[in-house]
C-alpha cells in the first residue's frame, strides 16, 4: 500500500487510499505537473509477476482508451515506475452508483431514466466500437455529486473485431449482474451487456438486486433457473411499461432481449408516456425451461453436465432453502469440481 505524500512516478503524490479490489488499490492523488486531482489503480506487489493479470490490467487501459465518450471515465495514463504497474484516470467525486441507490432510495422514475439513460448512451459508444465491458454493475458505476454519471472498469472488457482473449467456458463478471450465458460459461455478447444493463435498471427501480444467496454459485445458478422477480407485485405503482423495460432487457434467451441498446434506450425513453400506461406484460418468445440439462464450467476447462435434480441439489447445498429441498445424488467428482468451482467464482468476485 502506498503511503500518503509518495510521489509515483515523479508525477502523481498520492492523497489517500479510495478503493481496494481484488488485484489493485485505487488512490487518490494530486498531478502535480498539471495541478489536478487523479484517481490511480495501482495493481497489487503479489500481482505484479502474473502475466495473465498484468495483461488484463493493461487491458483495461487500451479498452477504454478506444472510448472518448462524456460518460465514460477517462484513461490518462498508463505505465510502469519501480516495479509498479499502475493506470491514472480522471477522477470522480462522488460516489458508486451502488451507494448512491443505498443512500438515495426510493429514486423517482424520472431520475432512474436519466440515470440509466447516461449508462446505456456509454455502452452503445462501446458496443460501435465492438467493445463488450462484461462486468456492468452499480459498483463499477460513478456518479458525480453535480450527477454526472461514468461508466469505469472495463478490466475484462473484450473486443470483437480483434483477435482478444475470448474467455470461453469461464464465468467472469460478478455473480449478481452476470447473464445467464456467462454463468453457463459461455462466451459474452452485446446481449450479455445488456442483460446486466436489465439489472441494474432493475436495482434502481426497487432498490435491490433481484438475486441473491449465501454463494456465489446458488446467485449464479439462478439467473438461469428462475425469473426476475415482479416489480410491480412490489411497487404496484410501477408501470407495466417500465417493468417490460426490465423484463425484456433480462429475458433469459439472448434472442429475446434488445437488438441493441439503442432500442433499450429508445423503450426506456417512452416508458413513463401516457400511451403505455395500459400496455400487456412482456412474455418472451423463448419461454424458462427448467428441465434442460445446464453446463458449469469447471477449472480444468472441461464442464460437468447437470441434470435438474442435480441444480436442485447443488442449489441446496448453497442455501438451503425450502424449494430447494431435494435428494443427494450429486457424485464425488462433481462436489470435487463444484467446490474449486465456488472458490473460482468468489475469487473473481473480489476483482
């Protein structure tokens, strides 16, 4: 950890710490060359000498230098000084979109669809650029005291027009917002981005990510076995218009979402119009199917098939709840794998 007063670089006098994750201390800190403040994402001593974390650290960096958007968090610089791999952006004050949802509840309808409507203006810059961020979440959302909001972090981010680490049958992206691709380990796309796009709409309409779990394996594991729970049986106040926002933005089909997030900003924009105050609950084409057998990806890079009395099981022994009470069958070798599995996934949880 770097002291208050260190001088990185010859350049950037660190002020405080601000923010830890799981391979890199944020700072804030003063550019003493050009006389403003900076936030600085230093990546951790143990880190240093993992080339697979280094790249993603400078991944980061060239993803989001690709996006010169207003909200957007600015990559200023880059580099390396005493061993330290390090990344400068501009720096925020504010908060994460997260504590303001916590400290700002109930938000008025209004406010929900300027605030997501900065959001998705950022991620259809990025998807032009045919960059996919893969870890939407209100944590890695800020929002400026003036509420001006940027969208930050976009370490694992993929590009699809190079030749970029496709990540194939690993779960990345955190548990609560993840698609139901990504936590069957399948490849992301723009429609996973807009899956998490769902959710956090979702967060800031009740205040509440719609899943959750004593692991991250049973959250993970229900956003593909369960629906997103009704908004409006909650907050009945809610027009049907704006849950449809939600629920076609988080169908569990890909094919059944938004074509683009254009098309989620478009529907988003009239949701509150009069002409929609009466219109149908949205069903997917592509109905939830219970009874498939799943695929979890495992560390070696192989998967292990589940039947559904298997979910059930596994899904019990995350937390045991009462739908969840069902015989255990599971085998040796896929509680072997499930539990490195969990590790894996509470692992990139703390990124």
């Amino acid at each position: 950890m770097l002291e208050k007063g260190y001088l990185l670089a010859k350049r950037y006098k660190i002020i405080k710490l601000i923010g830890r994750g799981g391979m890199a201390d944020v700072y804030l800190a003063q550019d003493i060359i050009l006389e403003r403040h900076v936030a600085i994402k230093v990546m951790r001593g143990e880190f240093q000498n993992n080339s697979p974390l280094v790249r993603r650290f400078q991944r980061e960096a060239l993803a989001t230098s690709e996006l010169s958007h207003p909200n957007i968090v600015s990559i200023l610089d880059i580099s390396e000084s005493q061993g330290m791999q390090y990344l400068v952006m501009e720096y925020i004050d504010g908060s994460n979109l997260k504590d303001y949802i916590k400290e700002n509840y109930p938000i008025s309808m209004n406010k929900v669809i300027n605030i997501m409507d900065q959001i998705l203006s950022a991620i259809k810059l990025a998807h032009q650029h045919e960059v996919i961020h893969r870890d939407l979440k209100s944590q890695n959302i800020l929002i400026s005291k003036t509420g001006v909001v940027k969208v930050a972090d976009f370490g694992i981010a993929i590009s699809l027009g190079k030749n970029a680490v496709t990540q194939t049958n690993s779960l990345l992206g955190s548990v609560h917002y993840i698609s139901p691709e990504q936590a069957k380990g399948s490849m992301a796309t723009k429609q996973s981005d807009i899956y998490s796009l769902g959710i956090i709409l979702y967060e800031l309409i009740t205040g509440n990510v719609p899943f959750g779990g004593e692991t991250a394996v049973s959250i993970a594991l229900k956003h593909f076995q369960e629906n997103i729970p009704s908004i409006r049986k909650m907050h009945p106040d809610i027009p049907q218009s704006l849950e449809n926002v939600v629920l076609k933005a988080t169908s569990k089909d890909p094919e059944d979402r938004y074509e683009s997030v254009s098309k989620m900003k478009a529907d988003l924009d009239s949701a509150l119009a009069a002409n929609r105050v009466d219109e149908v609950k949205y069903e997917p084409a592509h109905a939830l199917k219970t009874d498939d057998t799943k695929v979890i990806p495992d560390l070696s890079g192989h998967v292990a098939n589940l039947t559904e009395a298997e979910r059930e099981e596994t899904n019990h022994g995350a937390e045991s709840s009462e739908e969840d009470k069902v015989p255990k069958k599971t085998s040796s070798f896929l509680v072997y794998w499930f539990r490195y599995y969990v590790i894996f996934i509470n692992h990139l949880l703390s990124i």
